[in-house]
C-alpha cells in the first residue's frame, strides 16, 4: 500500500455487475427544472422589464415629467434618436442620454 492509496481509494473490480444507471433522462430532470426555474425568476422578469423600458422611451414626447437614473427630476423640452432635453428648474437645462431616464412621473411632480 503506497500514499497515494491513503489519499484516493483504488477502484476494484469485484466480478460483480455493475450497476449501470438507467437513461441518461433520469440525470437531465433536475437540470432542466433548474433551468425552468432561472427562466421563470429571472430571465422573464428581465425580459419584460427591458421591453417596458424601450417602450417608454419609444413613446418620450416633449411636456413628460420623468426621473432619471441619477435621481434628477425634470420636464422633457425635447427628444431626439439618442438625448433628450430636460429641464430641470426654471432655465436651468440639461441633455441626457434617453437611456438614463429611468421612469415617467405623474403631472404635476416635477413642480418647474
């Protein structure tokens, strides 16, 4: 008996049959319910959240009260492809990305 055998347990071959494990089906349910689960916790969610995102920008017109993903609060004066002009108190103006508009606010919240 050597080190290594204290270390790693040799494997005998007993004459015995081996037991063979049915299908590989039975090892790739619970890798697909894992999957199943990240789809419906993660993937989805994210997804959805994406497409209201682009949606809300698509639909960006001048006159919108919207936040920022700085917290800057502001009233759309005008939207092109990429920016949008905000502004954020009385002739204070700023260009943002359209991206980093994070929400549309109610009327009447920005108080400009």
């Amino acid at each position: 008996m050597n080190l290594l055998d204290l270390i790693i347990s040799p494997a005998f071959a007993e004459g015995e049959a081996a037991t063979i494990s049915g299908s590989g089906l039975g090892d790739l349910v619970p890798l697909v319910l894992l999957f199943v689960v990240f789809y419906f916790l993660l993937i989805r969610p994210q997804q959805k959240r994406a497409k209201e995102h682009k949606i809300l920008l698509t639909a960006l017109k001048k006159g919108d009260e919207i936040v920022t993903n700085g917290g800057v609060i502001g009233v759309v004066k005008s939207v092109d492809e990429s920016f949008a002009v905000l502004e954020i108190a009385n002739g204070v103006i700023i260009k943002v990305q359209k991206q980093g508009i994070n929400q549309k606010m109610p009327k009447g919240s920005a108080n400009i």
